[in-house]
C-alpha cells in the first residue's frame, strides 16, 4: 500500500475523532454550567463532575490536534530489505500460525486501526515507544520479534 494512502486514512480518522471530541467536550461544558445542574448543597456534585468531564475532552481533542497537525507534517521515508526499521515503515510481518499483521510506526497515536480499502488489509499504527516499536526498531527484513504477553514469534517479511 502507498504510505501516502496510509497517512491520509490516518488524517481522515483523527480528523473524525476530532470533531467527535470536540462534540463531546461542548456537551459536558454545556453539562456543568446548565441551570438545572447548579448545587442546592454541598453534596451535589453534578456541575462538578461535568466540568472534569469537558476538561478531560477538551484535553484529548488538544492531543488528537496536536496528532493530525503532526502526521499532516510527517515526511515519509522510504524503505528496502535491507533498510532497518524507524519512523514511518510499514511493516509486514508473518506469525508462525500462518498469520499476517501490518504495522505502521507513526509518531502519534499507537493502537489506531485504519483498513487498506483496496486489499481489505488491517493496518495498526504503533509508535516506537510501544513495545512492539521498541522490538522492531533496528531490526530489518528476515529478522524475528516476539509479540504480545505470549510471546508469538513473527518473522519480519516487508520493509517500506
């Protein structure tokens, strides 16, 4: 898959969180300064909690801004067999139960999965401070790295 098809399915998706986010953090502020959620003593704490709850979503909508402004700026490298593995490749790798996983190493927002449209190919966007990332860094094509608690072994078999 072209990595430029990648970056944009990256900025297609945050973009969407973003504005989902944004939603959610309008509605808990509107939540906490709402008439009817003023305390009539010092236990309700309804106010309270909803302004803790928009502060937390306008938080994460600053992080998912902060993401999409830096994948928009990402300059992608390119990669052979014999390249070793940093920002920007995508990997594929081959389990020893005759599964395949892509792995795409971004510098923000590890565990977000986008889906090739034209393959149907699942691809997972690591950083390189999880520990997959950590595994793969260096490592270049042929060479094997554990995943998971279980230890699979997969057998690295593309670099781009």
């Amino acid at each position: 898959m072209d990595k430029t098809a990648i970056i944009q399915l990256i900025t297609e998706q945050l973009t969407s969180d973003l504005a989902v986010q944004f939603k959610a953090a309008i509605t808990a502020h509107e939540a906490s300064t709402d008439s009817e959620n003023i305390p009539d003593n010092k236990y309700e704490t309804l106010a309270l909690e909803a302004s803790y709850v928009a502060q937390g979503q306008a938080n994460r909508a600053q992080e998912i801004k902060r993401a999409l402004e830096t994948y928009k700026q990402l300059t992608l490298r390119q990669f052979d067999d014999d390249s070793s593995i940093r920002l920007t490749a995508l990997v594929s790798l081959a389990g020893d139960d005759a599964a395949n996983r892509t792995v795409f190493i971004g510098p923000l927002e590890g565990g977000m999965k986008i889906i090739d449209h034209l393959t149907g190919t699942e691809i997972v966007v690591i950083t390189p401070a999880s520990p997959l990332g950590k595994n793969l860094i260096g490592k270049t094509v042929g060479d094997m790295v554990m995943i998971g608690i279980d230890g699979k072994n997969f057998e690295i078999i593309t670099v781009c």
